[in-house]
C-alpha cells in the first residue's frame, strides 16, 4: 500500500519547479490523432492521466516513447476509430479524442470515460454540439457510437462553457472544409494552448481566448513534425502557494504567464500571504497568518475549480469562517467531509463548504477520494503538527510529477512509503 508519511510544522523555503500542465498535456494528446506525424511535447509530465492518454494513441495504432526532452508521440499508423474500454475507463479526458477520430476517420466508438468521483460530469454538451455539425450520436450501453458522414462546418453553440466540449469542438472543426463558429466555448488557458498547438500544425484558428473561436477548416492530409512545450501547470503552482501558506516560509518558481494563476493570487494575498512577480518569477511569502476568505469557483479567469479543495485546507488555518462555494461541480465536497473528520469546523450548505480555522489543527489518517482532494490532504497535513498518514498516492499521482522530492527540497518532512 502506498502512502505519504507528513511531519507537519516545517516551513518551506527554496524555489520549485513547477512542471507543464497536465490539463493542457491531455487535449494537445487527443488532439494529435487527427494528424498523421510526430509531435514532441517538450518536459510533458510522466504521471499517469499523461501516459494513459498517450497509451490510447498507441491502442489506436500510434506510438510514444518518453526521451529526455518530453514525450514523443508518433501518429503515422493510426489505423482505429474504437480505443479499448479498459484503456479510457481511467481517465475522464478519454472523451476528448472523439472530435479528433471524427476528423480523421468519419466515424468513432468512444467508450464514456472515467476518472475521478467529483459529482456529476455528463457528455451531453459533447454530444450536443457534435449533433450542431451533423454528427449522430448514438448511446451504447457503455459507449457512444459516432457517424460523421455528414458533418459539415457551421455554428456550434455550447451550452455550457466546458472544457472538454471545446476541445472536442474545435478538433472536430479543423478539419472541415468552409468556417466553423464556436460560441460560449471554455477560455482556460489551457484551451489557448490547444489552439496555438494547432495552428502550429497548420490549423487556422482566431478568437484564441475569447469565448467566440473562429475555425477555417483545412486538408489533413500532410505528415507534420511538431515540437511544442504546454504551458506552466496553474494547479500545480496554486498548490505550492497554498501550501506555503498555511506553513509559513518564502518560496520562488519560474512562471511565463502570471495572468493564469492571478485568481489564486489575489485570493491568497487577501488571506494575508504576500507576492510579487519579478522576472517571469513568481515569490510567495507566508508568516503562517492568515485571516479568513470568501471566494467562488467557477470556469476560467473566475478562481479554479481544481484548487477549491487546496484552498479549503487553507481556510482550515485561517482566522475566522470561511465561505467556499463550487459553481463547477457542486457535490465536490467530499473533502470538507474528511476536514471535519480529523477535527476541522467545516460543513457543507448546498454548494457551499463552511470552515471556521484555527491556527492548531489535528494531524490525519486519511486517503485521497480524488486527486485535488488528495493534494488538499497534503496540504492540511504540512501544517498540522504531528505526523499525517495519506493514502491514495497513487490518484494524487495522475496530476503532481515528483510531488515529495519537491516538497522535500524546500523542507518539508515528507517520506513516501510502499508496504
């Protein structure tokens, strides 16, 4: 069994790297299917959501091969529109290579995906607007069976602004011939990554980081050689500035562009923790105060969804009460659950977690239900004195590369353990 072993109390001092983000990794992945060539992710992370996705590649009849300069994906002889179930059923972003197989293939049996259980993620807005382009899409038990013969460019309205409905969307129209809209799409700047990815492999895309993208389709018929670094992971650097935090001490990271983590910035600066960007370099400096927040996660530039549970282990250090509220998955609250378990005053009203901080808290023995709440546990257990035992190390694994040697570096107590 795996496990973290924490020794909380330790302030953190030193300057981490922070690695490309593993959100921004999984679409660039998906999106190379409608390719025939290969593409060089520069220093792309080798955790398990990127290798399962790359090994969908490779069940698809692609390659990959991580080298020393990041993960090398070869798409050549990608023969199949059906990934293996077995395959797709660990990882959520599974879904996003329906809009590539579409450009490449007319056709694709997509198992529905798995993941972590955070509440409620359907693929209705997937399915709506591959219906917006003609696409028909037929529910199998366990699969969606996808017929592209009539898909044509056109308008694509989204229903919600969702992530995985962009990429699907926008990889679906880069193939088609005329000009495709998307409206109400997602702005996360790892959908900005997406979309320069692309038009570096030729796509023609405008309205980058707006909610309306323009797509001119083009032939897909060329054999590409692409290298691309994926941008900084904003929910890895959230966690080392919230970590920092609760423990006190200065910690320093490289970081291209500073707007992606702003919402957690001014979040954690209003809790009383002092930033500065100098350089294309982010410090953060924590005396270990904090006073008590109120803050709303929401779909990009609002504060992300992906740090909600990191932040409420911070409110569990901080003075006063504390008010979180989750406007993308509202049941993503299990973790507040296991905060008020070890002794924490939280509890959850509706879409909203409730934490009355102290500055002393209980040290823990739990495991991670997800992986966000796994890096929140973590988190909790730098600050609490005593020693913490979490589980789970594996799901905190899919999204953090090197997560204690990073830690250990900047002085944390923290040893993992197989037994």
């Amino acid at each position: 069994m795996e496990k973290y072993l924490i020794i909380g109390g330790k302030k953190l001092f030193g300057e981490v790297k922070i690695s490309p983000a593993k959100n921004a990794c999984l679409p660039l992945i998906a999106s190379t299917i409608m390719f025939s060539g290969e593409f060089l992710l520069q220093n792309a992370p080798k955790i398990s959501d990127v290798i399962i996705m790359a090994k969908i590649v490779e069940n698809l009849g692609g390659s990959f091969i991580f080298t020393d300069k990041g993960l090398l994906l070869k798409t050549f002889n990608i023969n199949s529109y059906s990934p293996s179930k077995e395959i797709c059923c660990k990882a959520r972003a599974s879904f996003f290579i329906a809009g590539a197989l579409l450009s490449r293939f007319k056709r694709a049996i997509v198992p529905l995906p798995g993941g972590c259980n955070i509440g409620i993620r359907p693929v209705d807005v997937h399915i709506d607007a591959f219906n917006q382009l003609g696409v028909d899409c037929i529910m199998d038990k366990d699969y969606v069976k996808f017929d592209a013969n009539k898909m044509k460019s056109g308008m694509v309205s989204l229903k919600y602004p969702s992530v995985g409905a962009t990429v699907n969307a926008i990889c679906a129209c880069v193939g088609l011939m005329g000009e495709s809209l998307i409206s109400n799409c997602a702005k996360e700047p790892e959908i900005v990554d997406l979309c320069n990815f692309l038009n570096l492999c030729g796509a023609k895309i405008s309205g980058i980081g707006t909610s309306l993208i323009k797509i001119e389709g083009i032939a897909l018929n060329k054999s590409l050689k692409i290298v691309h670094r994926p941008i900084d992971d904003r929910i890895e650097a959230g966690t080392f500035i919230f970590a920092t935090a609760v423990t006190g001490g200065e910690i320093a990271f490289k970081y291209d562009n500073v707007c992606n983590i702003c919402s957690a910035i001014k979040t954690i600066e209003k809790m009383g923790v002092q930033t500065r960007y100098e350089k294309n370099t982010l410090y953060v400096k924590s005396k270990g105060e904090l006073d008590a927040t109120q803050q709303v996660a929401d779909v990009f530039p609002a504060f992300p969804t992906d740090l909600q549970s990191p932040l409420c282990s911070v409110c569990a250090y901080a003075n006063g009460e504390s008010v979180i509220e989750d406007r993308v998955f509202k049941d993503r609250f299990a973790f507040v659950k296991q905060l008020n378990d070890f002794g924490v005053n939280a509890r959850v009203l509706g879409s909203q977690a409730v934490i009355k901080g102290s500055k002393i808290n209980n040290p823990c023995t739990e495991k991670a239900l997800d992986l966000r709440a796994g890096a929140g546990l973590v988190i909790y257990a730098l600050g609490a004195q005593g020693e913490s035992q979490i589980f789970g190390v594996d799901i905190i694994r899919r999204g953090y590369e090197n997560l204690e040697q990073k830690l250990r570096l900047l002085g944390a107590d923290i040893q993992y353990i197989l037994s």
